[in-house]
C-alpha cells in the first residue's frame, strides 16, 4: 500500500472520529438541558411556603435525581383548605424523564383544585384519579393524601398505592400505618380509595415519604422503613424539632444504592417552639 493511500486513510478515520465526538457532544449537552429543565420543572412545582398554625409544625425535604435522564416525579405539597384544616400530599409517578416531571405537575395541581370541591381524602383521590384518565396519558403516580386538623390533632388519610407513613409519639411508640389504600391514580376508573383515621398526639409526628428514601439495591423496603420509625421514635422522644428530622431522614436516602427522587413530609403536633 502506497504512502498516500495510508494518508488518506488516516484522514478519513480522523474526519470520522471527529463527526462522532461532536455527535457526542451534541447528544450530551442535549440531555443535560433536559435534566436541567426537569429539575427545573420539579422545583418549580413545589410549594414555596408550607402552612402555618398555632400547635402545628411542618418540615420538608427533597432531593432530586439528576444522574443521566433518571430525573422522577416525586412530589410533597401542604396548604390550607378552605375550613382551616390542611391538605397533605405526597407521591411519585411512575418514570424518570421529564414527561414524569411534567405529569407530576398535572397530578399535584389536580389534587389541589379537586380537594376545594371535597376535601374528604377518598374522594380527593378518586376524583383525582379519573381526571387523570380523561387526559389519556399513559404514565400513572402513587400518592398518599391527608386532610388534617390541627386544632384536634386528627389525621384522615387515602393512600393510591403509595408507601405507608411512619408515626411516632413522644411515650416511646412508634410504627407503620395500616391503611388499605386503592390502587395508583391513573390506571382503573371508578375504585374506591378508604379512608383511615389516625390521631397525631402532642409531640408526636408523622411521616410521610416516598421510596427514594427507604428502598434501593442497597436497602430493602422493610429495613428502610424501619430506619425511620427509628429515626422518627427518638426524635419524638427527645422532642427534636421536626425540620432536624426531616434532615435526617434525607440524609438516610444516600443509603438506597440507586440514584432517585426522595421527598420527605414530617408533620408534628407542640413539640420545641409551639406557640402558646
């Protein structure tokens, strides 16, 4: 083979290469702004302020997924329901890219439209779950959501195939809720979702949170979620302050072995700093 022939070969395998590389980045530097617009889609649906009112303490924490496209949909939202008590609610929808991020938003937002029509959990949820069907999307979320009273200390709850929550009071118990819940919002029409009732004590505290922060490759659900109650049980013990919780338990979700969303929602009754 001629000098010139292995010349021009060499020329073309560089031209190659260089096609690729700037294909490459192209591909990279596409994928990082649709990461860096779903997060910003994620935090940008997420309440700014949380409720306030005399006896109750609310605490959040959220830590997105932002490795490659594996960006999720999880969620926590608190407001004020038009008689004074609270709206919770808490979820993840199902895929990480930002068409999860983007339905998030679409589910979050008619949970909060739905629940100033009726603010009963069940039909928050089951409103919300055929509204979700009528759009004709084929992503579907898991949710928890509560209506509380905080003058009374009572919590009502409907959970669509989501994690249970973690309680915890301050004479040393804790444990995980029981409720039957319904299945994922989006996928059957016309199921119930049961409401169960529970009642947060002085100091005690609820939990609620989403798989991010309790199962992974490295941590299997049961072991998670008794690293809450743990967590959850002294804190109520010692009287910790709810937002130093919530810390804790984001700072546990390093522990799963995987790259997720993780969102945590602590609730607290009294406690360090409650208003007389």
């Amino acid at each position: 083979m001629s000098r010139t022939g292995t010349t021009d070969d060499g020329d073309e395998l560089l031209t190659r290469l260089e096609a690729l590389t700037a294909q490459a980045r192209a591909q990279a530097e596409m994928q990082r702004s649709r990461v860096e617009l779903a997060i910003a889609l994620q935090r940008g649906m997420l309440p700014r302020d949380l409720p306030v009112a005399g006896r109750l303490h609310l605490a959040v924490r959220y830590a997105p997924a932002c490795q490659g496209l594996n960006v999720g949909g999880d969620w926590y939202d608190a407001f004020t329901l038009g008689d004074g008590r609270i709206g919770l609610s808490i979820g993840d929808v199902q895929g990480h890219n930002i068409e999860a991020a983007a339905f998030m938003g679409q589910v979050r937002a008619g949970l909060r439209a739905l629940a100033s029509v009726t603010s009963d959990p069940g039909e928050v949820l089951a409103r919300t779950n055929d509204l979700l069907l009528s759009l004709g999307s084929d992503l579907f979320a898991t949710c928890t959501f509560m209506r509380l009273d905080p003058c009374a200390g009572v919590l009502e709850s409907a959970r669509a195939g989501h994690l249970p929550c973690v309680w915890a009071t301050a004479d040393g118990k804790s444990g995980v809720t029981a409720d039957e819940g319904g299945p994922p919002l989006g996928i059957q029409a016309g199921v119930p979702y049961p409401v169960t009732r529970h009642e947060l004590t002085t100091g005690g505290v609820f939990v609620l949170l989403t798989d991010g922060v309790v199962e992974g490759p490295s941590l299997p659900l049961e072991e998670g979620l008794d690293q809450v109650m743990r967590l959850a049980g002294i804190a109520a013990v010692a009287g910790t302050d709810v937002d130093a919780l919530a810390a804790a338990l984001i700072k546990g979700a390093e522990r799963v072995g995987h790259d997720d969303d993780a969102a945590v929602l602590v609730v607290g009754l009294d406690g360090p700093g409650a208003q007389p």
